[in-house]
C-alpha cells in the first residue's frame, strides 16, 4: 500500500508501515476483522462527534482514534474524510481551516510509576476558497504537525509515544476582504504622487484597474491616468479577475498570468502602510498594490513609487524594504545595504517592523513594585470524583459547556468537580479559608471567590493608605543614608525633583522602609492585584473555572495561553489565577518532604508549617500535636473508588483493594492504609465526605505554607516577590536585571536583527536507535566471541541552560566589524585566538566544510 509517507529513519517506517490495514483475505470462512493486524488503527464511522455554532458557521469534528502509534499515518488514513467535511462546508462559504492531532505519552518516574501525559499538535490556519486548494493545504498541515512533533519536549525528558487518541478539525466560515469600488487616496497620501487609484465608482474592478495601471502605464499615460475609461481596450486581457477580487485569489491570478503581487495596506483615513501580501515568485519584480481599506469595504491602487509612498517629511532619501517598510539612507550605501538586507529579510514575510529609537534602546531592571511584597495572597484546590465510564463512546455525548479539547483520560472516567478549598494569607491581616463540598463547587468557587475580592479590596481601602511612622532611629537612619535602599544608586548633590531623596513606608504598616530617590518611591507603588495559585493549574483546575464562567456575572477573563488546552495563567477582574507548578516544579508531596526536612537546628514543625499550625489549632483543637504531624504529609485518598456523590455518606473507609490507583496501577501500600486508619481514628471521622474536605484542606495548606516560604526566601535573597510573576523563568529574569544592575543594549540595526534570528538553533534531543544490544566479557555465558564487542553507555548533561546562561555573554556595543582581508587562514586563526572570558566578545558566520572520512565517524 503506497501513502506517500517518508522518513529517513528505518525504524520509524516500521512503525508506520505496521498502521496500515492489510488486504482482506478473500479465503471462505475468514472475516475481515480476522484479518486485522494487531497494530490497526481502529476506525469507526460512529466515532466521529461534531459540533458546531452560530449556525454552522464555527464546527468542529472529532474522531476517536484506538490502535495507531503512528500520527501522521493516522492523518493519511484520515485525509479523505478530512476533505469530505471540508468539502461540505465549502458548498456554503470558503472556510478557514485547522487539524490538529492529540498523542497519548508514557513514562516511568523513579518510583516505577506510570505517568501519562498528552500533548497537542496542531498545522496552520488556512484558508479553502476552492477544492483545488486542499492538497496544498492538507500537505502544509502535516509538515507543521510533523515539525512540532520532531521537536517535542515537554515535562523532561523520556516521554514514550502511547497512542494516538483524536484528530481534531476545526473549520470556520470565512469571509473575505470586502472589495468595492472607489475609495479615495488618504489625504497623507495624496500629495507624495506615489499611487495612482483609478475611480471605478460603477464596478469592483479595481484589481484588475490597479494591475493594468502597472503593465500599461506607458500606453495610458500620465494624462488622466486615473479614468476607468482609459483602460476599457486593455479590459479582459489578464486571465483570473474576479469582480471583485481578494486577497486569497491572488496566488491563481499570479499563476495564471505569470505576475508576481505585492500587497500592502493602509486606512482609508490614513496612518502607516503595512506589508499583507508578499508573491512566492520570486524570478520577478513583483507589481506594488495598496489596498485602502474603509469602514466596511476596501479597495485597490496601484503604488507607482514604493520609496516615495513609505517616504516621510525627513530630508534623508530612503530606500526600503519591501518585506519589513525598514528604510535605508540612499547616501550611505542604502541600495547595496537593502539587497543585503531583503536576502535576510526574504523568508520572513510580509512584517512591518519597528526600532527603538537610539538612546531608548535598552533593556534594565524597572519592575521595582515587584519588590513590594503583594499583601494578600489566595491558595486553592479543587477535587473531583471519578464517575467510571464503560463505553467508550461516552465522550460523544459531553456537555455543550464542557471545552471539547480537554484532555485527560475521558475514555475512563467523567470527572466531576466535588468540591474546593481556598486559603487568603495576608501578614496585615487574619487568613480566611473557605471550603465547600456539593456538585455545584465550580459555580461557587467563581461565586465565593469573587465576594473573597471584594472582602479584599474593602480591607485595602481601608488600611491600605496609612501615613508614615517614624522613630527615633528611623530619623537617624534616614538621615545617614547615602544611597536609595529600592536601586542602591547614590544621593547627589542639586538632585532634580525625580532624584530627592524621600522616606519610603509600607502603606498598610506605616513601617518606615527607607530612603529613596523620589522616582524610585513612586515606581514602588502597591499593585491592586490578587493572586489565585493552583498547583497545577495548567491541568484540570483550568477547565473547572472556564467551564463555569457562564454560570456567574464576573468580568472577561484575559488568557496567557501555553498551548491549546492548558494555561500559564489567566485574570479575571483582580484576580490573577496563577500555577505554582510554573515555580515549583515538583509534586506537592516531594514539596512537602523537601520542607519539612528543615525542622532542624531548633525549628519544629509548628515552625516550618505556620498556616497548617493555626488551621490545626483553630479547627482541630481538642487533638493531641501528634494529630498535627500526620498532617505535614501528603495525605491518601481513594481517588478511583470515590465515584459518586453517595460514597461521601460512607461511614468507614474502604478495604485496602478500593484504594488502587488507576493512573500508576498500583495498590495501596501497608505503611499507607495503616496511616489512613490511623488519621480516621484520630481525627473522628464520621464519614468520606469529612475525609475528603480534610484531604483537600490540608492540601491548601501545605500549598500555602511551601510557596509562603518560597516568596520569603525569593524576597530575601532576591528582593522579589514571586507572586508578582507568571513563571520562574520571568523571575530570574528580573533578578538577573536587578542583581546585575546591567542595562541590555538592542541594536538598532535590522540586518543585526536579522543575522542574530538566523542564528538561533535548537531542537529535540534523542537516542536515534530504539534498541541496542551489548556484548563483552561482563555477559558470561552470553558474551558471543564471535561478535564484535559492544558496550552500552548513556550519558546525560544536566543543566546547559544554567550552564551557558552563567558564562559571559554580550551586553552592549554591538558593530560590524569592517576588516580589509578575506584570507580565509587569517580568519581561521582570528576566530581560534578569541578566549571565552575575554571583555570584547565576536559573533561569525561561516561556511564550514566536513571532512567526507569524518562522517561516518561522527554520525
């Protein structure tokens, strides 16, 4: 069977060709599902579920994928049935188009544990006018999907491809650019006699106008250039015009009429032109159109001078880009620096870019309110019960409120939120903790955290504005100081307003924190925001919140996306819904064996876990502290047998065979049931309902009280609060800033730009052989002298990010460097002789060549 597949690998077509169905065997008494290898995808015809919105013009299809390991044979396999659903909607509108496909992963942590994971893979957005397109479009989607799945690297390293789970296709109906007819030149425009706009105000042939304008321009003449009437003998020559035409009919048109389009666009009230359509033919000069776009409907002109069009009232003569508008002074090599420049700028398309402006154009640490400590903080989980699933077909029937690309483990289990618990710290004020428990949780979680906010916002209003208290020795020190305590830069003599030296104070103490620059004080302002953390957030807890946002009046929420169906954080009003895991990449439990272990040199537990002490204190009171310590441990729940809201009236806890965990395949361990028999004794459990709003509180609190002590911590050595940030990557960032005091430097120069992007590599790392075998002496009596000996080594280099982020690295006095010679010896040992720690640092671009004896050796 012939798909068109490839690959350099042989093992990977193996794998492929073991997808592919066989030919029924034509023998009597044999079905064809006999003859079905073990390794066929499974497809269904009532496996596929649709969906669709504002009458059909959003769909999308899914189908259910059992049996295949292979995403892109699945697609080939999947590609008629892609086209027909394509093809159905085309009859309707043209349709903008994606298909993405979801991959089952594996792997085993140190424990022998099975962790799963999924992960997205999507093609780019396209757009279908015509049934002759979906070829193109389909192969450009399988290229992007592969490209993304060559590259996947996600949660470390090791992730063993399990299984192909969905296709997805998600189509819209697209309307075109609207086309009408005549819309005057802007204003700004018109006087640069730079564009030539032919009045059709009885048709929508402007295209056509505008083409013709280009290739008869001589013919026509300068005269009246402008009257439709002049081009009614050239009307009809050019193949492909539509009335009116689009954007997305042009590459027909150039391919028709071997001519190559450029397309840019400004408003029709004018402002700057951009860059929208850039020819793939690149044998030719391409003919510049400028489409005017109105309120409602656009239109095209002809560009008769490119320079003069993007040209402003500067008194330097410029040449310019076409792919990115970036104009070169023609008195300074600008022609010779552009043709440089467009060989770079090429394969990026049509962009306008924008340069800061020299003086401006670095890069130094202003978040100075991050060194404020945030003086509320919310911590919050969610549980959910696991409703079993035993058709697999379940899935086609999920709620019309549920996101269709959530992904999980749908094909087992429907999960249900059951209940949540959010914990506010503050050190100004008492903490709150609210928990409930109720099939509605996720309604009231948006309901009661959002009357939390406003029980917030009241306080800050309040206590939020005190005025300064000063001692004695706040005066002396203040008077002593030389230097800001917020930028560390000194007090000068004759300072500018900005520069005078003030008291700084905490707002809500009236604390006196120091001295500062004036400029400083301010930009050390309190930030009226809320985090919520999560750990996890990214996961299922997401979903839960965006699933019920319809339910509720709060405001739009504002989304930082990490793929198609997980999220680095989102706001909604005040509140910023954050995901510890994004700092602490670990498991709660490791998280909190990690902590406690510090319960050393005089420090108890009461110490190290304050926020779990008073919730103990407060709710369990009459309990011995032994009680206390059990709960410093990640707790244990029944997580596959909790199935069903009645479960939680129990009245004693289940035998040790309903604690087997469905995800690691595992059974509850002895030391483990022992521990849960114990914390029901002890803590007077009277059914699972109590069991689990203890499991969920206390997991709240050990929450609150690792990332409380990794705020203190990121505030003491780091002087930042890391509530303030998304991820750590952001944190180390700013860190790295203000520690460093070093301003950035951003050229200025495209080509620098340009020459640094190229530059830039990266890539999956792996080992390329699935399997190897070794054989030496150390095997006995499997050792085969016979056989070339062969050993097996893995070798792993952790941190080369950290590694390379600490070694010097450019920060300013970017050049080219001009040198007369191009002897290729001279540059040779120029390059040899730099030092890595050396104060003047070179970037090279060089041809290399590989020695053809090395090759094998190397590979």
């Amino acid at each position: 069977m012939h798909c068109n597949y490839q690959t350099s690998r042989a093992y990977q077509l193996t794998e492929h060709q073991k997808t592919h169905i066989e030919k029924p065997s034509t023998s009597k008494g044999t079905t064809n599902k006999a003859q079905k290898s073990k390794a066929e995808p499974i497809h269904d015809e009532d496996q596929q579920h649709v969906r669709s919105a504002f009458r059909r013009k959003i769909q999308e299809r899914v189908w259910f994928i059992r049996g295949s390991k292979d995403p892109l044979g699945v697609l080939q396999q999947y590609k008629n049935r892609i086209r027909d659903a394509l093809f159905l909607s085309l009859k309707k509108s043209s349709q903008k188009f994606y298909i993405a496909v979801k991959v089952r992963f594996y792997k085993e942590d140190k424990y022998g544990y099975r962790i799963e994971t999924s992960a997205f893979f999507h093609g780019s957005m396209h757009v279908l006018l015509r049934k002759e397109d979906y070829e193109d479009s389909f192969q450009s989607s399988l290229n992007k999907i592969w490209k993304s799945f060559d590259v996947y690297i996600r949660n470390g390293s090791g992730w063993i491809l399990d299984r192909v789970e969905k296709i997805f296709l998600n189509s819209y109906n697209y309307q075109p650019i609207g086309i009408s007819s005549y819309i005057a030149t802007p204003n700004n425009i018109v006087k640069k006699k730079a564009v030539v706009n032919v009045r059709n105000e009885n048709n929508k042939k402007c295209f056509e106008y505008s083409v013709l304008a280009a290739l008869y321009q001589h013919e026509i003449g300068k005269t009246n250039i402008g009257r439709p009437s002049r081009y009614d003998k050239y009307l009809g020559r050019l193949k492909g015009c539509k009335e009116p035409m689009t954007i997305d009919d042009i590459p027909r048109f150039e391919s028709l009429n071997d001519i190559s389009i450029a397309v840019y666009r400004i408003k029709h009230n004018g402002g700057k032109v951009f860059p929208l359509y850039m020819s793939k033919k690149r044998n030719q000069d391409p003919i510049n159109l400028l489409l005017i776009e109105g309120e409602e409907h656009s239109h095209f002109a002809w560009i008769k001078n490119f320079n003069r069009l993007l040209h402003t009232n500067n008194t330097v003569t410029k040449v310019f880009c076409p792919y990115c508008c970036y104009g070169f002074c023609k008195n300074r090599n600008g022609k010779k620096n552009l043709a440089e420049h467009k060989i770079y700028c090429r394969p990026y398309g049509a962009q306008r870019t924008k340069f800061l402006p020299k003086g401006e154009n670095f890069i130094q640490f202003n978040d100075f309110e991050k060194m404020q400590e945030l003086p509320f903080c919310i911590y919050a989980d969610f549980e959910t019960i696991n409703k079993k699933v035993e058709d697999p077909n379940f899935v086609i029937e999920y709620d019309e409120n549920l996101d269709p690309i959530n992904s999980g483990t749908e094909l087992k289990t429907n999960h249900q939120v059951s209940g949540f618990t959010f914990h506010t710290v503050s050190r100004y004020f008492t903490s709150n903790t609210v928990t409930y428990r109720n099939p509605d949780a996720g309604k009231v979680f948006l309901e009661m955290i959002d009357q939390e906010k406003e029980r917030i916002s009241k306080l800050w209003s309040e206590s939020g504005s005190k005025e300064i208290i000063m001692t004695y020795q706040d005066n002396r020190n203040y008077n002593r100081a030389t230097y800001c305590h917020i930028c560390k830069k000194d007090f000068i003599e004759n300072p500018t307003k900005s520069q005078s030296k003030v008291r700084d104070h905490d707002h809500f103490s009236g604390e006196f924190r120091g001295a500062a620059h004036s400029k400083c004080n301010v930009a050390m302002r309190s930030v009226k925001k809320i985090p919520v953390f999560f750990h996890n957030l990214g996961g299922y807890d997401s979903h839960i919140i965006f699933n019920n946002l319809n339910k509720v009046s709060v405001k739009e929420p504002t989304v930082i996306a990490k793929a198609i169906e997980k999220f680095v954080s989102f706001n909604i009003g005040e509140l910023h819904f954050k995901d510890s895991l994004q700092f602490l990449s670990s498991s709660l439990d490791t998280l909190t064996k990690n902590l406690a272990a510090k319960a050393v040199n005089g420090k108890t537990l009461e110490d190290i876990f304050p926020n779990l002490h008073n919730y103990f204190k407060e709710k369990w009171k009459k309990l011995p502290p032994k009680a206390f310590e059990m709960l410093t441990r990640k707790g244990v729940y029944p997580y596959s047998y909790m199935n069903s809201f009645e479960k939680f009236e129990e009245r004693s806890l289940p035998p040790p065979k309903d604690f087997f965990n469905d995800l690691s395949k595992k059974h509850i361990s002895e030391d483990d049931y022992t521990f849960i028999n114990e914390l029901w004794e002890t803590f007077e459990l009277k059914n699972l309902g109590e069991l689990h709003d203890l499991y969920m509180e206390t997991d709240v609190m050990l929450l609150t009280d690792v990332f409380q002590e990794f705020r203190h911590f990121s505030l003491q050595k780091y002087r930042l609060d890391p509530a303030h940030y998304n991820t750590a990557p952001g944190l180390s960032w700013s860190a790295a800033l203000l520690h460093t005091l070093q301003k950035l430097e951003i050229p200025t120069d495209p080509n620098m730009h340009l020459f640094f992007d190229k530059g830039l590599s990266g890539g999956a790392s792996q080992v390329a052989y699935p399997w190897a075998q070794a054989n030496h002496e150390g095997f006995r009596k499997h050792f085969d002298r016979e056989m070339m000996r062969a050993y097996i080594a893995m070798f792993d280099c952790n941190n080369q990010y950290g590694w390379a982020m600490s070694q010097y690295l450019p920060t300013h006095g970017f050049k080219w460097l001009q040198l007369e010679t191009t002897s290729p010896e001279f540059w040779t040992n120029f390059v040899l002789q730099q030092e890595d720690s050396q104060d003047t640092g070179y970037f090279f671009e060089t041809d290399l060549e590989y020695p053809e004896e090395l090759h094998d050796l190397h590979d």
